[in-house]
C-alpha cells in the first residue's frame, strides 16, 4: 500500500488529498500542515471561477484544466455544505478585448454594447455578461476535510523543516505549502503578492461587477470587494487607506454598495512563481536510502479565478500525482520531458 503525505492544509492541500483518494483508493494519505482554515491564505479569497491573467503556452491543456475545474464546481452546487454556488455579473475592460478561451464554459455569455459599457462607467471600451460559479474556500475545505477524514485520510499539525525527514515514513509527497515552499525548499523564486480586501453585508448587491482595478464578487452570505496586487509585499496590516479606496472605488462602480455594513478586513500573500515548477527528482532518505521516484510540485497559488485540480502523470512505469494549477500570471513549463498529460 502507497504511503503518500500532502504539505499543506489549503485549498490546493485539501483538493489533492480526495482526488488522490478517489485516484488511489488503498493509498495510505496523510496531510501534514502547521496552520488550518481558518487562518490560511485561502480564507481570504472570494473562490470566484474565472481564468484571469493566465499565461498558459498550451491552450488544449489550459482550456481542459479550466473545463473540469467548472464541472468539478458544478457538480458541487447541489452540496449545501461545500461552498459551491452560481452568480451572475459583468467583467468590463478599458481596452477592446477578443472573446475569452472560457466562454463557452459558463452560462449565458453575451457581449456588451456600447450603451452597456457607457452606462457601466467611463473608459471602458468592451465587456461581457455571463454566470459562472464560486466555491467559498472556508466552506469548501470544512466539506473537503470531512469527506477525506471520513474515507480515512490522517490530518497532522506539525511544522516541516525539510522534505527528507519526510522519506523515511513516505512515498512520495505532494509539496502544497504556497509561499512556504520559499522556505521548505529554498526556491527563492517564490514571492508574496499581497492582496487586501473587505467583506460586507450588502443584500441589495445582486450581481459581480470586476473591471481589472478594483471587484466586487458574491459569496453566501456576504460581498467581498477588492482589492491590491502589490508584488513583494509581506506585509499582513489591513491598510486603513487601501481600505478606504476600495470602499469608495467599488461604491462608484456598484452604487448598491452604498451604506453597506462593513464586517471585516482581510489581508492574504499570494504565493507567486514565474513558472509552475513540476518534476521527478530522487533524493536519499536519512538512512542513505535513494528514493526513488520522489516527485516534486511547487503549488503556487489558490486564486479567485481557478480552483486547483489534481491529475495524475505517469512518470516511466510509476503512476504518480502533479498538479495542474492555472495561476495567477503563471508561465506553464515542464520540468520533465517524460511527463506524458
């Protein structure tokens, strides 16, 4: 029986975890992480499906990944305790844009007119409507952990040093630490994009509004507006000014907004890399035994636009487990000629 352990409890730790279940189903799985939702990174994104900034080289993959993450959501709509639900709004642009690879995947897809993106706001010189889903990340990962514990997945709290302590115990180990990765395994081309936002109680809001500055996306029971990029940054204080642009930024955009009931701030740290690292590497074990295969994967990021899903690769005679994460602003690169999708 395969001893297999996930680095991280996020979304993409807790995602891995069932699909390797479902993929593996007499594999022994542990996730092991040091923090729990929900106080991780995921906690504070909408769970919003829309591929966004996405440098992807192989389309056919990039539109696959996108096509069952949304089949996978979907799926999850009917679950009232995992987070999954359909809204409805406009993604308006102040340059003219083509008709987005993701069309066809949501409901209801139409282009607005002129009169449309006038009465939206100033400068903006194309947009569309469409329905696509969310899956709200706290909830999600309460639903996800239930479903593996009770398929007999093991959670533990404790901190990782190194990923060599880890093969003497394992088989192969699936790396969904984020930005932790920095530090587990030294790869400096990790870095924190900071994000910001707020959660308010704005029942008159009934429709997403993102204009590529500033959102305002639905979730159950409250309206999440954003936000900042700021590449680099670590710093984790709500920013009373930043705070203060969003709120007004997001009233001129969506007018419902005004007099909503703010109930709370939040600031995450993106994990960014330029490139989806993704490869086999063998490394010895503390008793100077050579494992091999060991397959390394950098997770980078759970984003608003793209929920992770896990495949599994075959890596010469052994079938193993990657991950496809369509990222923030990701460069899709194999590490590995070998990998065959």
């Amino acid at each position: 029986m395969s001893n297999i352990v996930i680095i991280g409890a996020g979304i993409a730790g807790i995602s891995s975890a069932l699909t390797i279940q479902k993929k593996f189903p007499k594999a022994k799985i542990t996730i092991i992480a040091d923090k729990f939702s929900p106080f991780i990174t995921s906690d504070v994104a909408a769970g919003f499906w829309w591929p966004y900034l996405v440098n992807f080289p192989n389309p056919d993959l990039l539109n696959r990944i996108c096509r069952d993450t949304f089949n996978y959501i979907s799926s999850l709509v009917e679950k009232e305790d995992a987070g999954a639900m359909w809204q409805s709004g406009y993604e308006v642009n102040r340059e003219l844009t083509e008709i987005p690879h993701w069309a066809p995947l949501v409901r209801g897809f139409r282009r607005l007119n002129e009169d449309e993106l006038n009465r939206l706001g100033e400068g903006y010189k194309s947009g569309q409507f469409f329905t696509t889903l969310a899956l709200e990340p706290t909830t999600y990962i309460a639903y996800a952990t239930k479903e593996f514990l009770s398929k007999g997945g093991i959670i533990k709290q404790e901190k990782v040093e190194n990923l060599v302590e880890l093969t003497d115990s394992f088989d192969v180990v699936v790396n969904c630490s984020g930005l932790g990765a920095r530090d587990l395994v030294g790869d400096k081309q990790i870095s924190p994009i900071r994000g910001q936002i707020i959660r308010v109680r704005a029942p008159r809001v009934k429709h997403f509004f993102c204009d590529g500055d500033y959102y305002c996306l639905l979730n159950s029971n409250c309206v999440i507006l954003g936000g900042t990029h700021d590449e680099g940054e670590w710093n984790m204080e709500v920013n009373q000014d930043t705070a203060k642009k969003i709120l007004e930024e997001n009233i001129k955009r969506t007018p419902e907004l005004k007099g909503a009931e703010i109930i709370s701030h939040h600031v995450g740290l993106r994990p960014f890399r330029s490139s989806l690292r993704l490869e086999k590497e063998t490394i010895r074990n503390t008793n100077g035994r050579e494992v091999d295969p060991f397959l390394f994967c950098v997770n980078e990021l759970f984003v608003d636009h793209c929920n992770p899903q896990l495949r599994s690769w075959r890596i010469g005679n052994n079938s193993l487990l990657g991950m496809c994460t369509p990222c923030c602003r990701i460069d899709w690169k194999w590490k590995s000629s070998s990998i065959d999708v």
